[in-house]
C-alpha cells in the first residue's frame, strides 16, 4: 500500500498509564493514532517483544520462557526479514542479545545500559537512524530505549526481593510512583528527540514511527512481583502502541487489541504479501480500526461499533511466589470487561470484573461459574493454536 520507512521505538517498561507524566509524550501522541488498549502476550521483554516481530504467542513461536529466549522456531519469519526480503536496510539496537533474534537485520548493536544516559542514547539512536537514513533505500530500525529498566533495577531490583513486605507499603508506592514519572518524563524527552532528528532529516512524512511499551512495571501493588514478569495483572499486561505519520488519523483508540496484531498491521499498510507456507498469524491487522475512525471523523456519523479483540497472556516469573522459568505457569484471557486468570502452580483461578473491579482486588471464579468456563473455553482455544477464540 505505501512504501514508507518503519522506526519501531520500544519505551521498555513504560505503563499506560503513567503516559500523562510525560509532557512530551502527552504532546506527541495527541498526533497519529494512539491505541491505549493494547495488550501484550507476556509481561516481560524476551517473550514480549518476540511476539511482536512474529505476530504470535510465545507458544506458538517457541520463545515463551526466559530460559527459551533464543529457541525461536525456524518455521516462521520475522519482521525483520520480511522487510529485509523486500529491499528494507535493517537495524536493531538492545540492551542485550536476548531482546530480539538477529533474523533478518543487516545490523544488529547492543548499548550499555548502565554506561549511557538518555541523553548520550538519544544522539547515539539518532546516529543510527541517520546512517540508515544513507543506505539509499527504505529501512527498518528497532530501538530499545532502556532508560526506564535501568531506573527500575537500580531503585527497585537490587533494593528488594519479590517477597520483601517492605516493598509494598504505602510509603514506598509512592516513592516507587516519584521515580517512575521521572523516568517517564526522560523517556518523553527521547521520544520526541527522535521525531525532531526524523524533522530535521526532512523524512518524518516518509516514515511510520510506532512508540509503544513491551510491558508495564510494578509499583508494589500486589505482593509477589517487585517489577513485572511473575503475575498477569493489568499495570503489566496492558500497555499502548502509537502510530505516527499522516496516514493515521489523530485519535485516541480504545478498541481492546493484541502486542501480536502489530505485525500484521505493518505488513498491510506496506502491501507485503504473507508467506503462506510458514507457521501462521495469530494476529490480524489493525489498519480495519484506522479505516474506521477515518471514515467515522470524516463523515461525522456514528458506525457499528468495532469488536474488542480477545486476548491471551502467559507468563513464568524468574522469582515471586512461585517462580517457573522454563516454562509458563500463569495464564489469563482478556476481553474488554472480563479477566480469567490461571495460576498453574498452585492450580487456582482468578475471574475479574475489570469496569467494576480496575485493581482486580475482587475474585469472582468461585461465583460467576458459568463465566468463567466460557473463558475457559477462550484459553483453551488460543492454546490448541486456534486463529480467534
């Protein structure tokens, strides 16, 4: 559909709902389409970010544990390689080896989290997109901006345990939330530093930028998860993806998707054909919901409300309650209203009214029985590799 360059911008660990302690990021994103309903299919980087790039679950795509994070099945392809196949120059910088496999990238670099301010990151990243900028042709470049991880380990991580009460009092909360915003605050200041060098080279028209986070952060509010990547609830399971260019309109979006959806959304709006002989999409493109809120805007009356897409989660922490790093033993399924949540380890549910219960303090699994089989049915579904529940 259109031959356009592709910055893809991980704001790693940012929350949804935090967005607001970000002038910068508040500004950027009431341009292009910001979808703040965005649900990722693991709560922790590896899994996260390697749903993305193959538009399935970990399950599906082999890397669904931290320690399977360089088992990514060869039966399938990448982003990165499908652009790359299609004359793309592509480029990936990380915190680290695991973020992301090196499949199809012409060049793939790590930084030092802990030697580089955001603000040395900020020129180094757009020393990257220059240089990409110099190859001639369409790229493709992957950042990682680490700055909020970096923030995290040093006041949080090597501070505390998973199971340290004094993690999750009141007091520290909100010392956890202090520092969370500033970070917040740094990450706006990269992201929009990004887009003015994408200004300056005079092709911000000719690129679409995607922000978006591979999971939330803990701030202490349930015990057993100091960070992210031991529990499936929402401050690390629902994130946001934004699009920036002017093919998207400027709207707030939020219709309930899926981190898997992404792919296939890129692929559609560059007109890059599927390859059908591979592991399949669990995902489907989003560009249908951009059609709808341009037609919406433009003809200035009320269309059949679009559908919130199901979704699916799985996670095994590295620490926590009941740590599982080879394998997942947490589930949930996701709609709009409802979360079912199975902890494999102990073999329990969890049923949420997420409009009535946000915090997910109240557990219905015992009461809503019909509910919550239905859900049930969901997870089974997406877990025996069907395309929708």
């Amino acid at each position: 559909m259109f031959k356009k360059n592709v910055l893809m911008v991980c704001l790693d660990g940012a929350r949804v709902d935090m967005l607001n302690s970000s002038h910068e990021l508040s500004t950027l994103f009431s341009q292009g389409s910001l979808f703040n309903q965005c649900i990722v299919s693991s709560p922790y980087t590896v899994a996260s970010i390697h749903s993305i790039m193959t538009g399935m679950y970990g399950h599906r795509n082999g890397v669904d544990a931290y320690n399977n994070m360089f088992r990514l099945k060869k039966n399938l392809k990448t982003l990165p390689e499908y652009l790359n196949e299609n004359g793309y120059y592509t480029h990936a910088d990380m915190l680290g080896e695991a973020v992301l496999s090196k499949r199809g990238f012409d060049e793939s670099t790590i930084h030092d989290e802990n030697s580089i301010s955001s603000e040395d990151l900020l020129e180094y990243h757009n020393e990257i997109i220059s240089k990409a900028h110099k190859k001639g042709n369409n790229f493709f470049v992957f950042l990682q901006y680490s700055k909020i991880h970096t923030g995290c380990v040093a006041n949080v991580a090597k501070k505390f345990d998973d199971l340290d009460e004094g993690y999750y009092t009141t007091q520290q909360y909100q010392e956890n939330k202090k520092n969370f915003s500033s970070y917040m605050k740094d990450s706006g200041i990269y992201a929009s530093g990004l887009v003015k060098h994408l200004e300056a080279l005079n092709i911000l028209d000719d690129t679409v930028v995607i922000f978006f986070s591979d999971h939330g952060t803990s701030l202490g509010e349930k015990y057993g998860e100091k960070m992210y990547g031991s529990f499936v609830y929402d401050y690390t399971i629902k994130t946001f993806f934004h699009f920036l260019n002017p093919i998207f309109p400027n709207v707030k979006i939020n219709t309930q998707v899926r981190c898997i959806d992404i792919m296939p959304t890129i692929l559609d709006f560059l007109g890059i054909s599927i390859d059908s002989n591979l592991l399949s999409f669990q995902g489907d493109s989003i560009m249908p919901l951009v059609e709808y809120h341009k037609k919406n805007r433009l003809h200035k009356f009320f269309l059949k409300k679009v559908k919130d897409r199901i979704a699916y989660v799985e996670t095994g922490g590295l620490g926590g309650l009941w740590p599982s790093p080879k394998s997942a033993n947490v589930r949930c399924v996701r709609t709009r209203k409802w979360k079912l949540i199975h902890n494999l380890t102990p073999d329990n549910f969890e049923l949420y009214n997420l409009e009535k219960d946000p915090r997910e303090e109240k557990n219905l699994a015992s009461i809503e029985l019909k509910l919550k089989h239905q859900m049930q049915k969901y997870m089974l579904n997406i877990m025996e590799g069907s395309k929708k529940p």
